[in-house]
C-alpha cells in the first residue's frame, strides 16, 4: 500500500481501480491487481 497526495494519477494506471472512502481517508484498490493499492490522508 502507498501514500501518495494525488489519487487521480493512481486511479488511472489500472482499468479496475476503484475510489472508496473509508474513516475520512481515500483509498484506490484493485481486485484484480491489489499492487495498485493506495491511500490519501
């Protein structure tokens, strides 16, 4: 999992990241490939 400030770029590298917000903090997860994890906040 990476922090990083700019989550649109992070949505971006993968067709199957998704956006979820969970307990204030934003997060892109990826069924398919969960190397794609990150989070804001």
């Amino acid at each position: 999992m990476k922090v990083i400030n700019s989550l649109k770029t992070a949505k971006l590298r993968d067709k199957n990241c998704r956006l979820v917000r969970r307990r204030g903090r934003i997060y892109v997860i990826n069924k398919r490939n969960p190397r794609f994890k990150a989070r804001q906040g």
